[in-house]
C-alpha cells in the first residue's frame, strides 16, 4: 500500500484537501476498522449502498486519519463530503444513484446527511451503530 498520496501534502493542502476532495493516484483501501455489522446492514440495500459505505469509511480514514486528534480514535461517526468525481471513479457510483440512495438510507436510519444548497457535496455521516457481542 502506497502512502504517498497523502503524506506529500502540506499543512495548508491538508486542510483544504476536506472540502477539495482531490487526492492524488488511486484509492483502494478502507483506513480503519470496519464494522460487519454496519457493513451487513448496508448490503441489505444492495450493492450501490455498499459501495457509498465504502467510500464513507474510506473519506473517513482520509480525512481524519491524518489528524493528531483523532490518531487511534474511531472516526466512523464523523461527517464527510461526498462529492461526484470521487465517488464515481474510486467506487464506480452514479450522481443519480448517490442521492436516491442518502434519501433512502436516511429514512431508514442508517445516516445522516445535510445537504447544502445546489451544486454543493452533500455532508454525509454514518449512523448504524456497532453492534457488541459482549
């Protein structure tokens, strides 16, 4: 696994690359633990829903993972933007398909989002908690 596509950023392109959502060479990778449990609950909705999961998780990992803050701390719950070009060309996900899926995982309780007028990524969060087996 190549790091370098985040580790060769400044402060300032660190801190801009959250609303950017431009990170460079491929992402392939989920950073962070991951909940089967969460997981199953948004295969339940097919395959376009596990995939918007992913690419929730993987924003997650890139966007906090670098953090001092946040360094060992679970960041699933934490709000990210979801934008198009990203969305399409890590996880093969359609704009259309995007947002049928967030009005439909919202009402179900699954995540939250807010949107933020027209033309703008959507802030997008997961709310399906973990489940503990003791």
């Amino acid at each position: 696994m190549n790091n370098n596509n985040i580790n060769n950023f400044s402060t300032d392109d660190r801190e801009d690359q959250k609303y950017n959502c431009n990170f460079r060479g491929d992402v392939n990778f989920i950073m962070g633990p991951l909940s089967i449990y969460q997981f199953n609950q948004f295969a339940d909705y097919g395959l376009c829903a596990v995939r918007l999961f992913q690419y929730i998780r993987t924003k997650q990992g890139l966007t906090y993972g670098f953090k001092k803050e946040y360094k060992g701390k679970d960041t699933s719950h934490l709000f990210v933007y979801v934008d198009n070009k990203n969305l399409y060309d890590w996880f093969g996900l359609h704009q259309p398909t995007k947002w049928k899926l967030l009005k439909k995982l919202s009402d179900d309780g699954l995540l939250e989002y807010e949107t933020r007028g027209p033309g703008k990524m959507p802030l997008v969060r997961i709310l399906s908690p973990k489940k503990k087996i003791n």
